[in-house]
C-alpha cells in the first residue's frame, strides 16, 4: 500500500500519494526555475497552483481519496512542460494590443470544446457546458429553456437530446477543453474571480424556478401517466363510458387486428406514449431533489424504449397493411328457371333483414359493425346490377376479399356469407351479407349480377332499390 501526504495547494487541500507528491514537487519547482522570481512570475505560479487545485479537484472531491501518479501526469500534460513556459521579458516575447494583455507567457491550451459541466448544473449541466463554449454563462441559457418550455414543449424534448449528445466533462483534460483559455491568463482570472459571484446570484432564482417547474411537470406527467394506464388496461371500461353502454361491446378490436397484433400494437403505444410522460416524471423530480446519479443511463433506457416502441408500432400498423395486399375474387354463377308471368320480383329475405338490426357502431367501405344481443356483427350491402335483353335467367355472385396473399385473401372471400332463394317469379336475395366466424376486416364485397331474358320486367322492393348500381 503507497504512502500518502496531505498537502494544501492553493488553499485546497488534498491527499496525495507519496510518488505522486514526488512528481508534482519537481514539476512546480522547474516552472517556478523556469519562470524566475519576479513578481509577475509569482502571480504567474499562482495562477496554476490555482488551475491545478482546480483539476484535482474535479476528480477528487474530497480527501478520502488520495490523488495518483497518474493524475498529476494527466495535469501536467494538461497545463505543459516548464521548457513550454516562456520566460517574462524574453526578446522575443509577443504582446496583444487592446484589452487582452500578455497571453504567451504561458502555453496554448487545447481547442475548446463543448462539454456538460457536473459542477454547475441543474439538471445534466447542458446550460452552464454552454455557457462555457460561448462565454455568456449559464444563466442566459435557463433562462431560454424556461421560457421556451412554458411556451414551446418541444424545448424539453431539444434539452433531453442535448443531455445524451454532449458528453459530461470528466476527465482533467476535458475540463480543460471545457473552460478554454489557457491557465493564468487574464480571462481565466477573470472567471474565477466572477464566478462565485455569479452563480451565487442566478443559481438562487434558478433553484426557485426549477422546483416550481418540477412540480409542474410531476403533477402534469403523473396525471397523464395515471390517464394513459387506466386506458389501456381498462380500455373496454373506458371506451364503454364513452360510447355508452348500449353502443360499444368488448373485442372490436378483433375485427381489425390478429391476436399478436393487438399485443404488440398496444405494447408498443405503450411505450411510445409512456416513455415521454415519465421522463418528464424523472425531470420534474430532478428539478426537485437534484439527485446527480443515473440520469444519463435512465435518458438513455428511456429513449431506447421510445424507440422500440415506435418500432412496435410501425412493424404493427406495416402488418396490418400488408393483410390488404392482394384483392381476389370468389365467383359462382347459377342459372335460374324463367318464370311464366311477364314480371320477375325480387325482394329481400327475411332472415337477412335480421342482421341490419341492432345497434350501428362503425362503417367502413360498405362494412359495417352491428351489436346484436350483446355479440358483434360484421356485415355489408352488396352491389346489384341488372343485365337485360339476355337469352337465359341468370344470376352471377362474386365475393372480393383482401390479403396479405392470394390464398389468404380467398379464404377471406370464401368467409363471407349471401343467399338467395327462387320461387317461380319470386327472387329473394339477402339484402346484408356477413362474414362467418368473426372475421377480420380485409374489404370485403359482394356483387350480384341478375341477367334478365327479353321481354321479362324487373321489380325491386323499395328496400332493394338502393343497393342497385345505376348506368351512368
């Protein structure tokens, strides 16, 4: 087990490893050779014991845990090597005019970038990372997400995005690409002069507003949530409130989609729906209690389960489209015996006029959902056309269905029942058509097609009337 030393640099103090303090010493000692004894020399040193305590503090919080060999190289590759020091007074020293004063005393830090700060945050340090790269401070960008979420809620879902691209500053190196600007110089001074200033002022009117938020969006995501969990595991409760009872009957949902389908369309609008409410839950409770551990992973689970279930929802929605791919037709065709009497009548049965009773719950091209003695109905009118001056009495049903294929859409077809029935110039002919063993909705039609003989009139029941198609 290495020794450790407590040392005080720059005010901070901190445990050190007995190799680590070794390195550190020597490095101190060499800048200060090389920089000499002059005042500005002295400030100079200052200024990285300053910048050094700083970055060993960023990954060492306290004393319990001692710095390392390692952290000290990681520092000193940061701020660069005494040679890379330029002596005040050299010859050939360069000066800035205007505001920046002397700048090359000391040597140019690594192109800045932008980082989340996890000293100086509110929720995942995505403000005060770009105050940072833009020098304005945190403050101004809280105080543009806030407004801009009161009145655009789209801003949360741009700062959630920002949380997981930007990557939190941990390293010393990475801080230091964060802050910019290289150490002792005047604008480095500057913000470390200000900055407890600042965030002592802002922080305190950001801290009152980001718990008000909270709450905001505790209150308003849980009710939400709690809206959306009834809805889905009650939806034939909540549906039947809605529509009342006497017009919505459990299991509506099977004339549309398969079993799997159903799973897998309301698990996926469960989680596409879900997942937003309770991020805004996990943020309000942020901006409530600032818990600091596990933000990034549970955004990040949390998106992957967005996905996933917009992914559900897509596979769902591509399914059920591909069951309307292919359309094919069932025909049969009969021949009917000519009356004697000059007119032929055609009225509709009486057992098809049983499935137009009962409640009307939905219609879609022609097909219809009916609740009947607390069962569901699916039905539809066919489309009758009337071909005279033919040599023969015949009559021609084509059934139409879709699928997802050939087969499946004639088994579909094949489900779909109509009648008819001769007695000498009597025609009954089923004024609805239904589809047997509760099948699904994949547009089905029937089209019945009455060639007449010469010199023979057709009369249709007033109830008939509107199901005949009328030569343009």
């Amino acid at each position: 087990m290495k020794k450790t030393l407590h040392i005080n640099l720059a005010g901070h103090v901190f445990s050190i490893e007995e190799d680590a303090f070794e390195r550190l010493d020597t490095y101190l000692k060499s800048v200060e050779a090389r920089l000499g004894n002059s005042d500005e020399a002295q400030e100079t040193l200052e200024d990285i014991n300053l910048r050094m305590a700083e970055l060993f503090r960023g990954v060492h919080r306290d004393a319990s845990s001692p710095v390392t060999l390692t952290d000290v190289e990681d520092v000193i590759g940061t701020l660069g090597a005494p040679e890379d020091y330029e002596v005040p007074g050299d010859e050939d020293q360069e000066t800035w005019q205007g505001e920046e004063e002397k700048t090359t005393s000391y040597p140019i830090g690594p192109r800045k970038q932008l980082f989340r700060d996890p000293d100086d945050r509110v929720l995942g340090g995505v403000c005060s990372g770009l105050g940072h790269y833009f020098n304005t401070g945190p403050a101004l960008f809280r105080l543009l997400f806030i407004i801009a979420t009161l009145f655009y809620g789209s801003s949360l879902l741009i700062y959630i995005i920002l949380w997981i691209a930007i990557p939190k500053a941990i390293t010393v190196q990475q801080r230091i690409m964060m802050m910019g600007g290289a150490p002792g110089s005047d604008s480095w001074r500057r913000r470390q002069a200000n900055k407890s200033v600042v965030n002592t002022s802002t922080n305190g009117v950001v801290r009152v507003i980001a718990v008000i938020a909270g709450l905001i969006l505790v209150l308003f995501s849980f009710g939400l949530l709690v809206t959306l969990i009834m809805t889905l595991s009650l939806s034939e409760v909540v549906f039947g409130l809605l529509f009342s009872e006497s017009t919505w009957v459990p299991g509506i949902g099977h004339f549309f989609l398969m079993p799997w389908q159903e799973v897998l369309g309301y698990t996926g609008l469960a989680l596409t729906l879900g997942m937003p409410l309770l991020v805004l839950f996990y943020l309000g409770m942020h901006l409530i209690f600032q818990f600091r551990r596990g933000g990034t992973a549970f955004l990040v689970t949390s998106l992957v389960l967005w996905l996933l279930g917009t992914g559900m929802l897509m596979y769902t929605g591509m399914s059920v489209a591909r069951g309307f791919t292919r359309s094919m037709d069932v025909q049969k065709s009969e021949m009917l015996e000519i009356p004697a009497s000059d007119t032929i009548y055609v009225q509709p049965s009486k057992s098809s006029l049983e499935l137009g009773d009962g409640v009307h719950i939905f219609s879609k091209d022609g097909i219809s959902v009916r609740k009947q003695d607390e069962n569901l109905v699916l039905t539809g009118s066919p489309r009758i056309d009337v071909e005279s001056g033919r040599q023969n009495f015949r009559i021609k049903v084509e059934k139409s269905a879709r699928g997802k294929n050939s087969e499946s859409a004639v088994a579909n077809a094949n489900k779909i029942e109509y009648f008819y029935l001769q007695d000498d110039s009597l025609l009954l002919l089923d004024r609805y058509f239904s589809i047997q063993n509760v099948g699904l909705f994949r547009h089905q039609q029937v089209d019945v097609t009455l060639e007449v003989p010469e010199n023979k009139e057709v009369k249709f029941d007033e109830r008939l009337e509107s199901l005949i198609v009328k030569d343009e």
